[in-house]
C-alpha cells in the first residue's frame, strides 16, 4: 500500500534482521500504518525522507534499542554511521 499524503502512525524496524520487520506486519497492517525500514545505528536517507513526507504524530520503534537506536532517528547514515553489532 502507497500512503500518498500523511499517515497518523509509522511502524521503523530494522532493515537488516529481517524478524522485527516481518513480525510487526500484522501491528503495522492493524493501524494501516507504513513500515519502513532503517539501520541499527543511523537512519538513511531515503526513509528520512518518507518521515518528512508522511509527518506520522506517532513513530513505532520495532525491536527495541538493540536493533534500532535512540540516534537512528537524528542520525543520517554516511560512511562514517556506526555499523550494527554482531
């Protein structure tokens, strides 16, 4: 599904361990709400911009600090963004 203008709420897991972001499909699908994917560490561009574009009042974090952390929200990823652990 397109969310063309906004949505209420975003579902952000990460991108590279695929269990958190299949797993909140079905809280994702129950909200109608996006899931978009970002790093452990920073937040790429391209999902920074859909943050920007939908403007969600209320951003789900999937997974907990260990897969997404508190800087993947403010923090771009460049070839410096810190890699994920493990």
């Amino acid at each position: 599904m397109f969310w063309p203008q906004s949505a209420g709420t975003v579902y952000l897991a990460t991108g590279q361990q695929y269990p958190d972001a299949l797993a909140s499909v079905p809280a994702a699908g129950t909200d109608n709400a996006p899931l978009l994917l970002t790093r452990q560490g920073c937040l790429p561009a391209a999902t920074a911009a859909q943050l920007d574009r939908l403007q969600p009042q209320t951003v789900v974090i999937v997974g907990g600090p260990a897969a997404v952390s508190d800087q993947a929200l403010s923090t771009p990823c460049t070839a410096a963004a810190p890699a994920v652990p493990g």
